[in-house]
C-alpha cells in the first residue's frame, strides 16, 4: 500500500464509484504512473509535533497576556508608562 496525493492523479472520467475509482488506481499503479508521497523519519515527525505544540501554546500565552492586559485596562490599571512587558522585566 502506498499513500499517494489525490491531487497528482487523474480524475476517473466518466460515472464515479468506489469500484470504478479502485479499478483505475490499481491500472496507474500497475503502469508506475503514482508517485508515493513523502513520509518523513518518525524522529522528524516527532519534531515537527513538537513544533506545532510549541507554537500552539505561545499563541495561548499571546491570548492570555492580551486578555491580561485588556483587564487591567478595563480596571483603569494602566501600566504601560511604568513597564514595558506586563508578565516580564521592566525595561
């Protein structure tokens, strides 16, 4: 079994079924003409896993800090003339 990109084969023309669409992959497959999509090592798949987590929880952390922020302004707290990062050093 391989995994192919449906948008480097030909449609079936003609009358679409499950049975027709089999038929015509297994005659591009039988005449080399699908290409197998590329599976990256399971160590890089690890990586960009972790990758996308990371990613995931900085735009968590952006959502809290604005909301933080919008909070303290809504309290009449304003403390960008005091510091520059609410949750980090002053600077």
């Amino acid at each position: 079994m391989i995994l192919v990109n449906p948008q480097h084969m030909k449609a079936v023309p003609g009358r679409k079924t499950d049975i027709k669409d089999s038929e015509w992959l297994a005659e591009l497959l039988r005449h080399g003409l699908l290409q197998a999509s590329f599976i990256p090592p399971k160590p890089i798949r690890e990586l960009r896993d972790l990758t996308r987590y990371r990613k995931s929880l900085v735009s968590e952390r952006t959502q809290e800090v604005n909301r933080l922020q919008k909070l303290l302004e809504g309290a009449n707290i304003k403390l960008a003339s005091v510091v520059t990062d609410v949750l980090g050093k002053s600077g």
